[in-house]
C-alpha cells in the first residue's frame, strides 16, 4: 500500500507514518515545516513544499496512491489567536488545492477537530458526550479563536462535497510524545519538570476526554481500511476534571507544589468528550492506553527532550 500524508511532518503525522512504515507499507511525507522539524531520521520520501499552492500539488503524482491523509493545517490556540487570517488561508487554500488535485474515488482522510461543534456545547445545545449528528455552531465570527474551527467546519463541507471517498476525522484532545509545548498535558509537564511552585493551574473545574496519539493512529488505520465514508469522532470516551489531571502529572513528576487555581482562558469550553459508537461500530475499535500510561509515556518523552 502507498500512503501520501501532506502535513506528515506533525505530530499525528509523523506517529502514523512510522506505524504506516512498521506495517510495510510506502510512505511519502510532505510538509513546509512551519512547524513540524525535520528531526525524525530515515522516513524514506520526504518532501518539502508550500500546500497552499497549486503548483505544489503539480508536483506530485496524481496515480499510484492507495491513501491520502490531510493532516496538514495551523492549530494550536497561541497560534490560531495570533493570525487567525493566515489559519483561515493556509487551513482553507492547502485543502481546496489537494480537493481541485485528487483523483474521483481516492480514499482520502481529513483531520478534523472537536472544536467545529465546540460553540454548540458552550451554548448548551449539544449533549456530552458528543455524537457526530449534532448541528455546528460559530458564536463570533470575528472572535480570533473561532478562526481554526471555521476553517475545519469548511474543510469538512469541501471533503464531503469533493468526488474522494473520503473519511472525516474529528479528533478530540490527542497527546503523547513530540506534539509542542502549547497542549495541556505537554505544559503541564514541563512546568513541572522546571519546578514551577506555586503551580498555576488553568481551569480545573474543566474536563476533556483525552487519547494517547497511538490509539488515535489505530483509529485512523482501521477507518481508512473499512468500507465508511463520512464524519466519525475519533477519541477516548474516559472524561478527566483538569484538577485530576494535574494531580496525575505531579505525582508522575514526583512534584508537589501548591496548586494555585485560576479561570480558563475566555473561549474555552467547559466539556470536551466524544461518543465514538460510531467509531466502534464501523472498526471495533476501543482504546488501549490508560490516561496513566499515556501521561507517563509522554512525560518521559519531554524529561529527555529537556
């Protein structure tokens, strides 16, 4: 099997690639590397070039390809809230090209995100947990957070209108080794590796749901390998309080400081938690990796980055 992954460079990217490669199948990354590094050894074909151009896409191929992944995208909060026009265009224009590029009836796979429907839950019309069905909502337009959430909930209408066969993928709340700094369980890790005390902690009455990337991957295999096209959440359906959570990471860091709580960011939903019947249903898929173990496998990937 021969797997194009454009933002292959990221953090799920470059998980799925290597469980791609392990199963013996062709890989061809593409990236800009605006953000993910060149820092991953011998992949085999790895490409660097700008998808929010036409041309790019002329580069490549268009035959031969079993899978594409559409992974490539601007996320991130401090990212997004900073130059929500460049995430509207980079997010939207890389999509358009790869839709006006892609041959009829290609399998195609485009990462999506729990925040296209987050509006909804923060108005109290969307029950959690979460199922696909629930209708969209933008609460303001011209809030800079809204930006990534706009640009997934167009992606997702462009894919489903596009001639590919194409699986959409909501992701909620992955994490493990290599995915930045700016998500919470990376931050809250390498605070308190520095010893941060008091420990300030964001929204602890919060809660998320949230999945090791490895399952994530194992999701996204088995999607693309079943005979569904659609919208499908990918997630680990086990909800934590953020105040639990951050008790988790100090005790896998050995720390204790005094925990200073203070309000989440404006925007920030309060409940984060996908139903993956769906998901189940078409894969059989459920997760393996306990939040505990998914926090100490990323916690000692960061220790040794540090």
């Amino acid at each position: 099997m021969r797997a194009l992954l454009l933002g292959g460079a990221g953090f799920i990217g470059l998980h799925l690639a290597r469980r791609l490669l392990a199963d013996g199948h062709s890989v061809t990354i593409v990236d800009d590397f605006s953000r993910g590094k060149h820092d991953f050894g011998d992949l085999g074909d790895v490409r660097s070039l700008d998808l929010t151009l036409a041309t790019s896409y002329a580069s490549l191929d268009k035959d031969g390809w079993d899978q594409i992944y559409m992974l490539a995208a601007i996320v991130g909060v401090r990212n997004v809230e900073a130059d929500p026009g460049r995430v509207l265009r980079v997010n939207s224009l890389a999509l358009l090209h790869l839709l006006d590029w892609i041959k009829p009836g290609q399998r195609l796979f485009f990462a999506s995100t729990s925040e296209a429907y987050a509006g909804g839950v923060s108005a109290g019309l969307v029950p959690v947990p979460t199922p696909e069905t629930v209708p969209l909502l933008i609460e303001d337009v011209g809030s800079p957070r809204y930006s990534y959430a706009i640009s997934k909930a167009l992606g997702e209408a462009a894919v489903l209108h596009s001639p590919a066969a194409a699986v959409v993928g909501r992701f909620h709340n992955v994490y493990g080794p290599r995915m930045g700094a700016d998500h919470v369980i990376p931050e809250l890790s390498l605070r308190a590796l520095r010893g941060e005390d008091p420990f300030r902690l964001y929204g602890s009455d919060q809660s998320r749901a949230f999945c090791y990337v490895d399952d994530a991957v194992e999701a996204m295999v088995r999607l693309m390998d079943a005979d569904f096209t659609g919208i499908v959440h990918i997630g680990n359906p086990d909800e934590t309080n953020i105040g639990d959570l951050a008790k988790l990471v100090l005790r896998v860091a050995g720390a204790s400081p005094q925990i200073d709580p203070v309000p989440a960011p404006p925007g920030s939903v309060a409940r984060r938690c996908p139903d993956i019947t769906l998901l189940q249903q078409v894969t059989g898929f459920t997760p393996q990796i306990s939040l505990e173990e998914g926090v100490r496998r990323t916690f000692a990937w960061y220790q040794e980055q540090l």
